[in-house]
C-alpha cells in the first residue's frame, strides 16, 4: 500500500468535514422538528404549513448526504446534493440579512447560544463548505476519468 498524496489527503479530510457538519446540523433537527420548523418560517420565504415539511424532511436529507459523502457508490451524487443545499442555504441568508431580519438560522438546532445572526460568519462558512464541495467533487471526476483510462 502506497503512502497517501498530500492532496488525497486534504480531500479525505474536506470530505469527512463536510460529512461531519451535515450530519451533526442534521442530528439536533431531527430530535426537535417543531423547533426547526420555526426557524425556517422565520426566513418568512414559505408559508408556515411547507415549513413543517421541510423541518420534516430536511434534516433526514442532510444526514443521508452526510453519510452518503463517505460510501463510494453514492459519493458524487451526496457531494452534488450538498452543493446545491449550500447554495440555497447562501441565498436565504442573503436574502434575510438584505431584509433585516435577525433570526436563528436553525443549521445546527434552534439552540446554538446565539444572540444575534451573523450573516458574514454564515455567508463564509457556508461559502468555504461550498469550496470543500468542489474541491471533492473534481477530485472524484478526475479520480473517475482516470479510472475509466486504464
């Protein structure tokens, strides 16, 4: 067994961040969906019965990518579903740090000790999760091609 590159290395350790974020921000909404449920009519982007059902089903989703991002059969559609989720994610809190709202956002449970939004925090954590994204999904298409080359 060969020594590991440094970049497979740091895309080992972008993937396990992003699975360990999504799964521990899918955890504590699925124990309390009420609680997250409120968090999300508070963007006020949706009515609150839709809201119920993405507190429902949200979480679920986000846990299943979280893990899905480590089985190598559904790697890259795990990684495509994160980055689409991130970039949503990016657009409401662009959205409701534009309209002035200080809310909870609700990405790790209704209770994160927070006392006001910091939506620049938010805009770059989630924008560097956005990165690991990339950064794993071209690691794996080139992984991929080369595979299909020899």
């Amino acid at each position: 067994m060969g020594a590991i590159s440094q970049k497979s290395l740091v895309v080992l350790i972008a993937r396990l961040v992003l699975a360990g974020v999504f799964v521990m921000a899918a955890l504590p909404k699925i124990q309390d969906p009420g609680a997250f449920a409120t968090s999300v009519a508070a963007f006020r982007v949706i009515g609150p019965g839709l809201s119920g059902w993405v507190a429902l089903l949200l979480p679920w989703l986000e846990l299943i990518i979280g893990l899905g991002i480590l089985i190598p059969a559904i790697r890259r559609t795990s990684c495509a579903l994160i980055g689409l989720l991130l970039l949503l994610f990016i657009a409401l809190h662009t959205s409701a740090w534009v309209r002035g709202l200080d809310i909870n956002c609700g990405c790790f449970g209704a209770e994160t000790g927070e006392v006001s939004t910091d939506y620049r925090w938010l805009l770059l954590r989630n924008g560097l999760l956005l990165a690991a994204t990339v950064l794993v999904l071209r690691q794996d298409r080139r992984n991929n091609h080369s595979a299909l080359r020899s």
